[in-house]
C-alpha cells in the first residue's frame, strides 16, 4: 500500500497486523521517504508512481504469497469485519484473477455507499471504476513479470496497472463481490460527468498515448483489433451539400452552460459553410429561453417529436437530428453541452475537418 506519512496509516497497519492471513507489509514510498520513520515490521518499496510498468515489476519481486492485496491511494482505509478473509474466500471460491467490491466512501465528513459493478469482457475504460482494493492471484503477477521484464513495449509510466488489469482479464475472471468491505477517504468530490472528460485534458495527452498503446495491445491480444486497411474510404465528392459541417449539441436542462457551449460553436472559424443544431430534449428550465436569445442564422434549434427520450437521451436526440431534419449536413460533429468550453479555441472545427478531409477518415 503507498505510504507518504505513517500517521495517516497507523490505524490500518494495527488491523493489518492482528490478521493472521497478512504474512508481509509492504509500504510503497517514493525516494523522499525517511527510512527511520517505517515501522519495523514493514517492507519499504521505493516507487516512481502507484500505477507505473516498474512498480508492478517491484511488487512482484516481493511478493511471496498466494494472493496480494493492493491498495492504491495514500489515504486512510478501514477493513469491515472480517472483509480480508472474506475477499480471499470467495478469491479461492472462485479461482478469479483478481477480486474486488462494493465500498463506502467518506466525502466532506459524510459516509456514502459507494457500489460498484460487474466487470464484463469488453470492459477495457482505464478508468473503470474497481475501488481502490484489488485482490490479485500472486502466480498471475508473476507471470506478467515474466511476460514484460526486458521487454521495452510494456514499459509504462501510467499505464502499467491498467495493461496489468488488461492482462489479468485474459486469464481469468475479474470478480466483483457485491459486498461493502471497507470504508476509504474520498478527496476528488468532482461529479462523475467531470472525471470522465480528464481523458481529453490535453495536460493529460502522454498519458492518454500510453493508454491507447495498452488498449491496443490487449485488443490485439484478444483478436479484436479492426484492422482498417480493408475499410471502405469516404467519397467526399459523391454529394453536394447546402452545408459542409454540422456542430449538433443535444440538450436537457443546461441553462448553466448551454449559452457558452452554443457560442464556442458559432465563433469557429472555417473557410467551409457549416451550421449549429441544438436539439432541447424538451428542458423544464431555461434552456430554452436562452436559446432564443441566441438567435444566429447558423443556428437551428429543434425539438424532438417524442417525449420519452429521458434525462439520458443525448444519444436518441443525435439520431433524431440526424434522420428527421433536412439541415443536418455532411460532417456531424456531437458535442457534450455539460462543459463551457466545448471547442478550446475557434480553429477545432477546422482542424477536424482538414483531419477527415485530408486522412480520408469517416470518423474521428
């Protein structure tokens, strides 16, 4: 488990101990951390990050026991009775890869079920959400250090956890206990419609390429790898259009954000004649009104004929746009109004119209 102050972790150490199933304590610690302040009883591993090729590599080395418990934030945790014998039953029950489970969270002083799901064979997201204690069957550690020791390509900074989560899905079942086992400190109290866009924060862009090298390497691993060679290109000449692009921005009760969403749209700057639909999922707040305050001869706002799109209905919204309105053009750019700023600077459009203009892409 990583380890910045002891102080933080005294509590967990003293049940870690009492258990008979834990045979080794190994703290993850970076170079800073002061040799004199572990605990006697305690292994210190020093690790550049949590999620890195190199402290799987490290974890392997000293691991010697059927299982490993990873735990992976620096915050306090606290085990639900008999949640460690409760995880490996069900581990050697099963004969899974790995185990993990339901949890509580604390966030802002408040204790919150925090359940999670079931993982599925195509459940490839970096950022699937396991909770922050993983069960690992030790002999398939062992195994994916032996697989990538000397082995450049799988030397990863960010993504050595999840190519080693991808690995763990090849052999065996990653299996989800629908239980509340323990209790976590929950410091990112961002909803979940802002975490999910961290991926395309360009501060983020290496490691966003190192996932997408671990994404493709399981995929091929697996035989679902699209080779694109055999695709059909587009024609860009087979029609004409009134309109080369269309920005389509569905929409349902986002009066916060829908007025600067529909702007960043209409201040792109193109040399190509493109329009702006918003489809208003039917909105009970003024959504609406601010849209008619943006009034713009690129701008077409409708509404769906059904009602029964839901709160959730982005999707059926886009399609509806799509089939049923005239002025949906060649290109269609779906974009998400939950955020101000949709396009970063007014040259986007453009550079996704060059990219599929100049690659042949049908889709970027």
């Amino acid at each position: 488990m990583p380890c910045e102050d002891i102080k933080n972790i005294d509590k967990t150490l003293s049940v870690l101990r009492q258990n008979k199933t834990v045979q080794h304590i190994n703290l993850l610690v970076d170079s800073s951390f002061r040799l004199n302040n572990a605990p006697e009883d305690c292994a210190l591993i020093a690790i550049d990050n949590i999620v890195s090729t190199k402290t799987i590599l490290d974890i392997d080395e000293n691991a010697d026991t059927d299982y490993v418990m990873l735990y992976l934030k620096t915050t306090p945790v606290s085990f639900g009775p008999f949640a460690l014998d409760r995880m490996l039953r069900v581990a050697a029950d099963t004969d899974a890869a790995m185990v993990y489970s339901d949890f509580y969270s604390v966030i802002d002083g408040k204790t919150e079920k925090h359940p999670v799901i079931d993982y599925q064979y195509g459940s490839v997201r970096d950022d699937f959400d396991f909770g922050s204690m993983l069960l690992v069957k030790a002999g398939l550690l062992h195994e994916y250090a032996n697989l990538i020791t000397g082995n450049d390509k799988y030397n990863y900074k960010y993504a050595g956890l999840y190519d080693f989560r991808l690995f763990l899905s090849r052999k065996g079942e990653l299996f989800h206990i629908n239980e509340f086992l323990y209790t976590e400190l929950e410091l990112d109290n961002r909803k979940s419609g802002e975490k999910q866009f961290d991926y395309v924060n360009p501060r983020n862009r290496e490691v966003q390429i190192e996932m997408e090298k671990a994404a493709t390497a399981h995929l091929t691993a697996i035989g679902a790898l699209v080779d694109t060679n055999y695709y059909k290109k587009p024609d860009f000449n087979e029609q004409e259009f009134e309109y080369e692009a269309s920005v389509v921005i569905p929409v349902f009760n986002r009066e916060k954000t829908i007025a600067d969403a529909v702007k960043s749209a209409l201040e792109q700057k193109t040399s190509f004649k493109f329009n702006v639909i918003v489809v208003n999922n039917h909105s009970t707040d003024h959504t609406g009104e601010i849209l008619e305050s943006l009034a713009n001869e690129k701008l077409f706002v409708i509404e769906p004929d059904r009602d029964d799109l839901g709160i959730g209905g982005g999707c059926s919204c886009f399609s509806t746009s799509f089939w049923l309105y005239s002025f949906c053009r060649y290109f269609l750019i779906l974009i998400d109004c939950r955020f101000s700023s949709l396009f970063f600077f007014s040259g986007k459009l453009r550079l996704f119209f060059i990219g599929c203009i100049r690659n042949r892409f049908g889709f970027i």
